[in-house]
C-alpha cells in the first residue's frame, strides 16, 4: 500500500497497491544484501576468516571500542579474548549440516539475508496488531533460557534448534558482557526511524500525521466577570507540543486521572498541600500510611544468580 495524490491541490490518501509477488521479495531481500554488505565493509565489521595461525598478528585496536564489541558479535567471536579467532561454544546434538528448507510463499533467504512479508493484519484486528507489536519489541535476550554452568560460563539455550543440531550457546563471562555492551545502542541514537511520507523531510508529511487538536484557551479571571469586556488568554499549554502527564497516562495506561472514578465527573483542584507536617498529619487521620513505600530493586529475581 502507499500513498497517493490525484493533483497537487488534493491531499493524498492510503490506496492499496498491487499484490506482492515472489519476485518483489526476493529482489527486496538482494537489494538489501547488497547495501547492508557495503555498509558493513565500510564500517569494519564483516566476518572474515580467522584461524590459529593469525592469533600472532596483531589485532587492529584503532577503532572505537564499541565498534570492536559490535564488530565481534557480528563475527561470532570476541573482542577483548585472547584467542579471539576462536568461534563461540556450541553446544548439543551435532550432526551435519542440513540444506536450509525451501522458502514459502513472500519469503526469500539469500546469503543469510530472509525476509518473510506474508504477515498481514486487516483492518480493526487489534488483537492480532498487539500480538505483532509485542513480536517486534520483544527484548533480545529471555532471561529464563539463560543458566549458570558449575564451571562458570553462561549458557544461553535457544528457542529452537539450528540446522547442524545446536542447541545452546556457551559464553565465558568476559565474552557474555560482551555481548551485553554491543546491544546498549549508542548515545544520542535514534532507535525508530520512519521512511517515506512518515519521514521528518518528506513534503506530505504535515498532509498524513494526524493534527493534534487545539487545546481549549483559558481564561483570565476578568472574563468571568460581569459586563467585562476583557479578552480571553490563551494559556501556554495550548501553544506547546509537549504531552502534560495526565496525557501520557491517559494514552499509554488509558487511566484518566483527571476524572472521577466515583461520580465520573472533572477532578478540580482545591487545596496544595507542601508541609510535611501537615502532610503527615491529613494521611494519619485517614488512616493511610505516613511514610513512602521502600524502593523496590532495578533487577528481577532471575537476575539475582548473575549478579
């Protein structure tokens, strides 16, 4: 689907393209290759062919380190190892590689590179919109695949097998953080970008993102008063950009705290209460608990046998 426009004085609209073929997704997936090749090449980070006998060279340090952490992840080996030529732990049954299945239908896998565009989501499916949403931010790594060996090496267990039978992956703990440090992104990185008319310079940009509703204007105490003829104020909030926090709440836990869950009428604001003392006092007479509650800890009870 893309958008289009029939003249430039009508604004474009969402028209549904012709169907995708085979041959559109492969063609997208080489296209890809290529392109993700290059930059790759240019940055550094390709895999090459290491063996024993190159541990003697020395190892390029010029690059930042975070480009070495990348770089080894990226070639299955580590940055910071002695012996970093050496390919990571597999573990498992091991048999010999398998060919890799033939590709259905809108998929294709070249040269490491798939792409699988047969997933679609109709129109007002919500249920299956989460499901897929859920599907591209889950987190990188599951925590209940991960486990402690008596030797001290992490292993990491996957989801489903590989072709040639491994079945998990083993990390020495240098290597393990490692691979930790090449997923924190970069600072000042942006972490979702938009193509075509959803992109910052596109020119229908401004035609296809949704306006944001003018806040209602505020007014001045004199307006309210009789036979006044003073002229409303516009408060500073309808003229920011910015989201307030009663918003944000509203929109990501679709909890309006500015309504009444009793009466479902507006909440208004009738007193600001800044003594701690006074504070104390209102919570003890209503019996509600006069001290904030303890800080739960940043990590989760799996993580506890890592630290």
């Amino acid at each position: 689907c893309a958008f289009a426009s029939p003249s430039e004085r009508l604004a474009p609209s969402f028209q549904p393209s012709a169907p995708l073929t085979d041959a559109d997704v492969a063609e997208l997936v080489e296209q890809l290759a290529r392109r993700i090749t290059r930059y790759l090449e240019r940055q550094g980070r390709l895999p090459r062919a290491h063996s024993p006998a190159d541990a003697d060279e020395p190892a390029e340090h010029d690059a930042p380190l975070f480009d070495q952490l990348c770089a080894a992840s990226i070639q299955g080996g580590a940055a910071l190892a002695p012996e970093s030529w050496r390919p990571i732990a597999r573990l498992g049954q091991r048999r010999p590689p398998r060919p890799p299945p033939l590709p259905g239908s809108l998929c294709a896998d070249i040269d490491g590179f798939s792409l699988h565009a047969k997933v679609l989501v109709p129109a007002g499916e919500l249920e299956q919109l989460e499901h897929l949403c859920r599907y591209v931010t889950r987190p990188p790594i599951a925590t209940q695949r991960l486990a402690l060996a008596p030797d001290g090496r992490v292993v990491y267990g996957l989801k489903r097998h590989w072709r040639d039978g491994t079945s998990a992956v083993s990390f020495d703990p240098l290597t393990f953080i490692e691979r930790l440090a090449a997923l924190v992104p970069p600072p000042r990185a942006h972490q979702l970008t938009y193509h075509g008319v959803l992109a910052p310079a596109s020119a229908w940009r401004d035609l296809i993102v949704p306006k944001r509703a003018p806040a209602p204007a505020a007014y001045s105490h004199a307006a309210y008063a009789p036979n006044s003829q003073a002229a409303p104020c516009t408060s500073a909030r309808s003229r920011s950009s910015r989201s307030t926090w009663a918003e944000l709440l509203r929109r990501v836990f679709a909890v309006d705290v500015l309504t009444c869950p009793h009466c479902g009428g507006p909440r208004r604001l009738i007193a600001q209460l800044t003594d701690p003392i006074v504070v104390r006092k209102i919570l003890a007479h209503l019996g509600l608990p006069t001290e904030p509650p303890l800080l739960a800890p940043a990590r989760s009870r799996e993580q506890f046998d890592f630290a």
